[in-house]
C-alpha cells in the first residue's frame, strides 16, 4: 500500500540519528515503534533507482529529501527538479516498488516536498555521471 501526500515539509536533512520519527537522509537510523529497518538500508535501496531521464539515482541527485521508518512503514520524502516533472508518478512507483523488496517493509508512504532543487543537491558523484552524458 503507497500513500501519497502532497505537502509543505520542514525536514531535517542534518544527518543525525533520529529516533523521534524526524526525517533524516544521511546518516543513521531514524526509527520509530521499533522498526529493524534503518534509514541507511533505505536509501541503500534508492541508490539503485535510476532518474529516468538520467542514468543517476534519485539519491545522488538530491531528489530525495527525507527518509524514516515507522514500525513497517517507510516514510519517503521527495522533490522534483521542477513541477512540470513529467516523471513524478514514474518515480514514486520506482521508489515503491524498491523499497518494497526490502524485508521489514510492508508499506511506503511518498510525500511530495515542495522545496527548491538546484545543482548544487546534486552530490559529487552525480555530477561526474551527468558529466558523462553531457549533461552537467
């Protein structure tokens, strides 16, 4: 089961550990109700999704805002390089379908963060592969 929202997002992307429920993206386990899944096995998964317009993951260019699991259930935040993203539900099923492999998960839930993407949410690593293609 997916649950999508659409909302204004105030996540924090520090890195810390988080065991209060708080998104986290880098870094350790953010948990909640006790869940053995950690925020660095989901964005481990992500790492495999592709952007598909771009042979780099959605982790590397920095379209992934937020992550934490709560009890069974993964929490996922996410922008788009830009509104009229063609891709959006593409995308989401991809992060779905992935994390959805993982053992621990039943359920993803995909919130659409408002925030402003720009190149430099693009890590070092996905700016070298954007490089290849002629893109960056």
């Amino acid at each position: 089961m997916t649950g999508r929202a659409d909302a204004r997002s105030e996540a924090s992307l520090s890195g810390e550990a988080s065991v209060s429920g708080e998104a986290s993206v880098s870094g350790e386990a953010s948990v909640q109700g006790g869940s053995c899944v950690t925020v660095d096995t989901l964005r481990g998964a992500l790492a495999d999704v592709l952007d598909p317009e771009y042979p780099v993951s959605l982790v590397d260019l920095g379209l992934i805002r937020g992550l934490r699991m709560e009890d069974t259930t993964a929490h996922v935040q996410v922008v788009f390089c830009n509104l009229g993203c063609p891709c959006t539900e593409l995308i989401q099923d991809d992060i779905e379908a992935k994390l959805s492999e993982i053992d621990g998960v039943e359920a993803v839930e995909i919130e659409e963060v408002f925030d402003r993407w720009t190149r430099a949410d693009v890590s070092a690593k996905g700016l070298r592969q954007l490089r290849q293609v002629g893109v960056a």
